[in-house]
C-alpha cells in the first residue's frame, strides 16, 4: 500500500493534508473576543438599559430636547436607542452620527 502523503491533490476549502490524511481546519472560537461585539461600549449599554427601564420619566425630557419628536415618534422608540437615533435624524435632518451624538449625550445627561 503506498502512501499519499506529500503529494499535490486539489483540497476543499478548509482542509488541510496531515499524516492522518485530510482534517478540517481548525476555526478560531471568537466567541468571547470583545473587539467583535456588537456592543462596542459597555458604560454606553448600561446608560440605555436604564433609559429603557425609566422610558416613561425618560420621555418628558427627550421632548424638552427634542421639541419636534411627537408623542408617537417617542412611542415607537419606546427607550430603544436606534430608534430614538432615526428618528431624531428623520425630524431635525441630521446626519447619522450627529443624531447619534446627540442622543447618547442625552442618555449621558441623565
């Protein structure tokens, strides 16, 4: 019996040849690596879940700031941060992230 090792064969992806024969290639686990969240600031999250969780006394002071958001805009955002974000974009014209500025220095204000 003779032995293939060595020699040249077109391989699937993620494979590689080894004395053992072909093995699938080893996947890094990033399941825990922080530079890949989605959630990139912690402080900034705990902010929003205590907007969200004071929605309701949270709600008069973002129509203070923000005089034209109606009482359905801040409905439909009901405390949730890409929402209140849009809309803020959509009302005063804004780009992106200066509503997002503007709103998480909201939420830091609190």
């Amino acid at each position: 019996m003779q032995s293939n090792f060595g020699k040249t064969t077109a391989l699937r992806p993620l494979e590689r040849e080894s004395r053992r024969g072909v093995e699938p290639a080893k996947v890094m686990d990033t399941s825990n690596d922080n530079r890949l969240s989605k959630k990139p600031n912690t402080l900034k999250n705990m902010n929003w879940d205590q907007v969200k969780g004071n929605w309701k006394q949270t709600k008069g002071k973002a129509k203070e700031k923000w005089g034209k958001l109606t009482d359905d805009d801040l409905d439909v955002a009901e405390g949730k941060r890409d929402q209140l974000v849009g809309k803020v974009q959509e009302r005063y014209g804004c780009a992106r992230e200066e509503a997002e500025r503007e709103v998480d220095e909201f939420a830091n204000s609190l």
